[in-house]
C-alpha cells in the first residue's frame, strides 16, 4: 500500500498546487467563506464524492458511512483566513514556496484535505463506523469557532475522534488546547473641543489607563501551564484637536490551564470595573470564547500512538507535541478526543509574508491518508 500511495501523492501533486491557487484567489475572511465553501463543495462532486452538502454554518461536509454511526471520526481543515481583505491577495510562486496571505493557516490544509477525500472517494474506502471530511468556517479571530460548534450539536454524542489539518510543520502536533476570552472594549465620555473644554475626560486617556493595567497583570505561575494577554486593535477619537469621546479596543487573554483562565478572567473584570466612573462609561462584550479542555491524557495518548510513529516514518522527525488554540478546543471541551496536526510546511502565519513549501505537499498528504486510514480503522 505504501508504494501505491506514494505514487498517488506524486501523481496528485500539480492538482495539489492547481487547487491552491484557485482557493488563494478567493477572500475568506471569518464568516464571509460563502465562495470558498461552494468551491469546495464543487471540486468534491467532481471527483465523484457524494451526499456532500454545506450547512448553516458554512461548513462543507462530506459524510461516507455516517448513518446510524456514533464513532465517526472526524478530519477538519478550516477555510476562513485571518485577513479582513474581500479582494484577492497577492500570491507568487518561486518555484520552491507559494506567497500569499493565508496560504499555509489553513488554505493548504484545506487542499490536502481535499486530496485526501479523493484518495477515499476514487479507492473506494468505506470505514466501518463512518468518516466525515470538513471544510469548516469560523476557525480564526472572532469566527470563534462556529463551524465547529455547528458541527458539534449536529452531530451531537455521534463523534469519536476530531483531527485537525492545522499546523505549520508535518511534525508539529497540538494535542493540548489553548481556551481564551475576548473582548470588546469601548469608553464614552463627554470629550469636548481640546482648548476651550480641557481638562474634560478623554476616553483615549480613560482606554490607555486600562491597557496599561493589563500590562502590569501579574501572570499565574502554574507548573506545565502558560498563560498570556494581548490588545490587538485600537480605534477612537474624531481629530487632533477634539477631546475624544469614544475609545474602543479588542483584548484577549490566553492559558491552557483552566484555573489561569479564570484568574485573568477575574483580573480582567477588576480592572474593566475600576475604569467606571461618572465621568467615564465603560462598555465591555465578550466576543470570543474558547474553552480549554476536559479530555484526560490517556485518552489523548492513544492518539498520540497512532500519530507518532507516522510522523517519524514520513517526516522523518520525532513527533513534537504542544499547545495551541484551534478547532480541537470544542471537542476537547466537550470530552472527545481530539489532535491538530500539520500536512503541509509554511510559516509567517497570520503575516502579509506567509509562505508555504510546495514540495511538502508530497509527504503531507501521504501523513493525512495513513492518519486517515488509522484513525478510521481502516486496513489497506
């Protein structure tokens, strides 16, 4: 079977590419993946795949022995991008690397996936207790995981295992999730003309007070955890010469351990309260919400099993586990097994200068179909 199956990764190789630069070529910002999802769901049908749909949430699935079925595994690769763009972005190929924004997080995994669900479709493997192939949505920023939470109460208690293409090395594994809180942040004051009202209360002034406490957060020390915060964006004010009175920002916090998580939770909401005043209202909405897990480790190890000696075999490299925060944080929090692994190199990530390896595609596939192949039961 190796043999075989290496030969269709080599053989597959230039549609591989093909399909990469047409996916590139269409905008996929969180909840906007319309185009992408009906381009995937085409290129399915027409390499002979059946019964596949695409659901309210934008999620392109295609099931092959699912009915009836309460262990399915599941293979996702997520189609939106970090990039608000709505125009197509630039893409260049040098002959070794493909250029382009979005690239590698995550249109190439999601080309892989592809070629992958063609591997089974054209050979005809059917896994006993069923198979799902996802082009899901809403995997980065304030997508906040909706194709997977979709997914999840769809096919509730129907779902034994969860693999994600997501990751920017064949040996890179996350098989801890990362949980995190977002938050919108906005201060409205009365603000006024910067000469003849100063002194009034400037709510730049009033949202750089709260950045600064963020800073000065002590983190939780915990032994095998990390934890982190971030303020991402920053808008406000109407001229150089207005006392603003607006001020918003987007913030975050991070920890793969659930009592940090909830320590800068309460951190967070002491300083958002001590920001309120007469003069000054503070705002605040959460828009984003990613649970840590709630999977025990032996139940991820015999993933892990499976996985690594793949990994070494094809990639040549001893499996690397590591946290991360991705579509697995929804079924590890909710008990069901899950991993994030790569299947294409690239890097510059979330960057106007991602890139990805074109020849990694070659043994990146070859991971997918045999982690596809074990996970599923399949013997071939």
């Amino acid at each position: 079977m190796n043999t075989d199956l290496k030969q269709y990764c080599k053989e597959n190789y230039e549609l591989m590419l093909d399909t990469l630069r047409e996916l590139c070529a269409i905008p996929a910002p969180s909840h906007f993946e319309h185009e992408r999802a009906a381009y995937c769901k085409k290129w399915l049908e027409a390499i002979g795949a059946k019964g596949v749909y695409i659901d309210d949430a934008l999620n392109v699935i295609y099931p092959i022995n699912c009915d009836g079925s309460r262990e399915i595994t599941v293979f996702v690769a997520h189609t939106d991008t970090v990039f608000p763009d709505r125009e197509p972005m630039p893409y260049f190929d040098d002959d070794e690397k493909i250029h382009c924004p979005g690239v590698g997080d995550d249109t190439g995994s999601v080309v892989a996936l592809l070629a992958m669900a063609k591997y089974f479709t054209e050979n005809n493997i059917v896994p006993e207790k069923g198979i799902l192939f996802v082009c899901n949505s809403c995997e980065e920023g304030l997508g906040n995981l909706k194709g997977t939470r979709q997914l999840f109460a769809d096919f509730e208690g129907r779902i034994a295992r969860f693999i994600s293409f997501d990751s920017g090395l064949l040996y890179s594994v996350a098989d801890r999730c990362v949980g995190s809180h977002r938050y919108e942040v906005e201060v409205l004051t009365e603000g006024g003309h910067s000469w003849g009202k100063f002194g009034a209360r400037n709510a730049i002034a009033n949202l750089a007070e709260i950045v600064t406490k963020i800073y000065n957060i002590e983190l939780p020390q915990k032994e095998n955890s990390k934890t982190t915060f971030n303020v991402g964006e920053i808008s406000g004010g109407t001229s150089v010469n207005t006392i603003a009175q607006n001020a918003k920002m987007l913030c975050e916090y991070r920890s793969n351990d659930v009592d940090c998580l909830a320590y800068m939770e309460k951190k967070f909401a002491e300083i958002f309260e001590a920001a309120r005043s007469e003069e000054a209202r503070v705002t605040v909405k959460r828009v984003g919400d990613r649970p840590c897990g709630n999977v025990s480790d032996d139940e991820i190890e015999e993933l892990r099993r499976v996985l690594a000696p793949l990994i070494e075999e094809i990639a040549q490299h001893e499996a690397v586990f590591k946290s991360s925060s991705t579509d697995c944080n929804i079924p590890l929090s909710l008990g069901v097994p899950a991993i994030c692994m790569g299947v294409c190199v690239h890097a510059g990530s979330h960057t106007r200068e991602e890139w990805l390896e074109k020849k990694s595609f070659i043994p990146g596939l070859e991971l997918a179909i045999r982690a596809g192949l074990a996970f599923s039961g399949v013997t071939k």
